[in-house]
C-alpha cells in the first residue's frame, strides 16, 4: 500500500472526507469561546480551539471505529469502513487516536491550570461515548455532553471560571445533539434493532419526530434563556428565530421516517449551529 493510499485511508477512518462531524462540534464551541471573549476572543484561543475541535473529533472518530468494528460489518452503511473491511488494523486506528489526542493536549498547554484539568473529562468522553451504545438508552444525551463540553473549556481558557450560563449553554447542546443525531439514528433503526443497539431512535419508538421536535424546542429555549441572562440583543434572537425555522424545515425532511430525508434533516443542522454562532457575532458587534 502506499503513503498516499494509507493516507486516504486514515482520512476516512478519521471523517476528514465527512466534516459534518466536526461543524456539529465546532459551532457549540464557537459559540462559548465568542461568548465568554464578549465577542472579541483572543485570537490564539479561537485558533487552539478550532484546531482541538478538528483533532478531538478525528480522535473520537477512530475510536468510534475501533469499538464498533466488529459491529459495522453488519451495517449495510459502514461495512467498508477502514477497519472493518480490513485495510486498517485495530491497532492502528488506536495509535492514530492517541496521536490526535495527545497533539491536541499540547495545544492547550499555554493555557490555564482549570482548562488542562477539564481535558482529561474531555478526554474520556470522547474515548467512551462509542461504548455508551451497548448500555445507555439515550446514548445521544452522552453524545451532547461530548460534544459541548468544548463551551465550559471555553470559558476556563479565558476567564479562568465557569459561570452558570457556561453549563446552561452545554445544556442547550445536549437538547440539540439528541436532537439531530436522532434524525441520524432513524437512518439506521432498523441494523440497531437487529444488533441489539441503543439509540434515541429505538427508545422514542413511535414518538421520535415529537421527541425530536422537543429536543429543537428546549434547545431554542435554553439559548433564549442564556440570551436574558446575558443581555444579548435583537441580532441574537433574530437568529434563534430563524433557528427555528430551520428546525421547522427539519420536521417536514423527518415527518415521514424515510432515510434519505432523516439524513439529510441531520447534515442540515450544519445550518442551525451556524446561524445561532452568527446571531452571536452579530450581536457583539453591533
């Protein structure tokens, strides 16, 4: 094999080729670190920051791999994912992740003491949210704590401290991961039905598109709620309102439970973290 074929193929293992992933991760980051600058974030933090975002989900991603091999041979969807299909071993997939993780430890070491302690939780989220499947009925829920815990980082990195609205931000994307991994979910129902695997998707049963719709909902409210205790102005909700429209157009992509539209609803939330990071600059700068 040679370096550029090895290359293509960890860059399939990481989902450098699919950056849905790391948007979905980036975003709820975003959004702490321009929150907690008052929107204007020291400019070292937002790049050591991004490039963590980019580094943590390539991690996490092999890891996911690495779990779930002996699983993605039974999904029409991941069968000729690196690992599963052979062309990468195990181990690889295992030094590669450390790799990732450990460049990304370096990058946040000219910070604080409290945000160095908050990456070893950060760590092993990322390392055990793909063993959460076989046990935890929302495993979403797991995935939203993994997913945000970037936010209260973000505000340890620049002042030092977590205020509350820091944990209530983490909450806010916690609803919106179950929310549109929910949706990714319903793409695969029926291979986690016959594996025996838990996801939202399962565990909503018949009132997934409520549960989902829910999700949307506490999420909107959480940021609106965060948008008082900060005083942010009309830019921001300006943006949640449009933030919801998004969502609105996701309900009438997952109404009917077929595929493509589910996964399609789930790459369109790109568009939601997108707008309500944008609402944030917006408003800071006016």
């Amino acid at each position: 094999m040679t370096f550029f074929e090895r290359l293509s193929l960890y860059m399939q293992l990481t989902r450098l080729n699919r950056p849905i992933g790391i948007l979905l991760l980036l975003w709820p980051t975003l959004w702490g670190v321009w929150i907690a600058g008052k929107g204007h974030p020291n400019m070292n933090i937002v790049m050591i920051f991004t490039l963590g975002t980019l580094l943590m989900r390539s991690a996490g991603c092999a890891i996911n791999d690495y779990a779930d091999h002996h699983i993605d041979r039974h999904v029409k969807r991941t069968h000729q994912r690196p690992i599963t299909s052979g062309r990468i071993a195990p181990r690889e997939a295992l030094w590669l992740a450390s790799a990732l993780a450990l460049t990304a430890f370096v990058l946040i070491l000219p910070l604080n003491i409290l945000t160095l302690g908050l990456s070893v939780p950060a760590v092993f989220l990322a390392a055990s949210y793909p063993y959460t499947k076989r046990f935890f009925a929302i495993p979403q829920a797991y995935l939203g704590i993994a997913f945000g815990f970037g936010i209260p980082m973000a505000f340890a990195a620049q002042l030092n401290l977590i205020p509350s609205v820091a944990w209530l931000l983490l909450a806010a994307n916690i609803f919106w991961a179950i929310a549109y991994d929910t949706e990714y979910a319903m793409v695969d129902r029926d291979d986690d039905a016959h594996l025996g695997i838990h996801s939202s998707a399962l565990f909503f049963g018949k009132y997934d598109v409520i549960a989902v719709m829910s999700c949307y909902a506490g999420t909107l409210f959480l940021l609106a709620y965060a948008g008082k205790i900060l005083q942010m102005g009309i830019a921001y909700y300006v943006a949640l309102l449009i933030a919801s429209g998004i969502a609105l157009y996701h309900y009438t992509l997952i109404r009917h439970r077929q595929r493509e539209a589910c996964f399609k609803a789930f790459l369109h939330n790109n568009w939601l973290g997108a707008v309500v990071f944008l609402g944030i600059v917006l408003d800071f700068l006016a």
